[in-house]
C-alpha cells in the first residue's frame, strides 16, 4: 500500500460489487480495502482511518445507517450506494454525515468525481493517446 495514495474503505455484502469498485478506484490513484460485513470494517477503522467510505445501506450485520452513526465522530467523508431506495434514506444519510447518495448502477465518473472532491485529492490526468495528430 502507498501511503501517499488516499485509501477508500467499500463496505457492501456483495463481493462482485466490492471487487468492481476497488478496480475502478484503483485506476484512479486510490488505495482500496474493501469490507463485507460492518463489523470487519469498524474493527480494521479503529486501526487506521480511511479517507474515504463508499457503503451500501442494506447488510446482513450493520446497515449502512449504523454504520453512520458508530463512525460520525471520525467524520470521514462517506458515500453511500444503494440498490433500494426508499423515501426519506437520502435525507437520513446526509443527516447521519453521508456526502452523498448514490443509486445502483452508479456513474462512476460522478463518483470518483465526488470523491476527489470530498477529500480534496485532485483527479487523475486522462491523456488520450488514440487521437491522430493534425496532418501538415
């Protein structure tokens, strides 16, 4: 692990999920640990606090939301990517200190966007190296 590079906790039940974050987050100079149950990540969180968090609402163990509250005091900017949207979860996450919302299947550049953003880690530079240059 590079300790220069910011580390992006994920904490969703569904591995396929977590593995297809980490890849994206890695591709965008992020360190990635990732978490399928709560406890595991809160356990691993009182070791060493991650610059981000990016957790779904609906576990077996923890939810999301308990997930908030037991962390509100480390204030680490979190993000929260849910399957089930319900009335009032947005408005209760932002409560609870989420930075935002997100719906699955999550825009990805949106994502590492806010994320960027939240813990002021500029975005990688894209360089396109497929475009022809200008004849002359």
């Amino acid at each position: 692990m590079d300790l220069t590079r910011p580390l992006i906790a994920v904490l969703d039940d569904e591995p396929q999920f977590c593995k297809a974050l980490s890849r994206l987050l890695k591709t965008h100079a992020f360190d990635v640990m990732t978490y399928t149950r709560g406890e595991a990540f809160l356990e691993h969180c009182a070791l060493q606090t991650p610059s981000a968090l990016l957790l779904d609402l609906h576990m077996p163990d923890l939810s999301g939301f308990d997930v908030l509250e037991r962390i509100a005091a480390q204030r680490i900017p979190s993000f929260v990517i849910t399957g089930h949207d319900e009335p009032g979860n947005a408005e209760r996450v932002r409560a609870l200190g989420a930075v935002a919302y997100f719906l699955k299947p999550v825009n990805e550049s949106q994502l590492v966007e806010a994320i960027c953003s939240a813990i002021d880690h500029p975005p990688p530079v894209t360089v396109i190296t497929d475009n022809p240059r200008p004849k002359q």
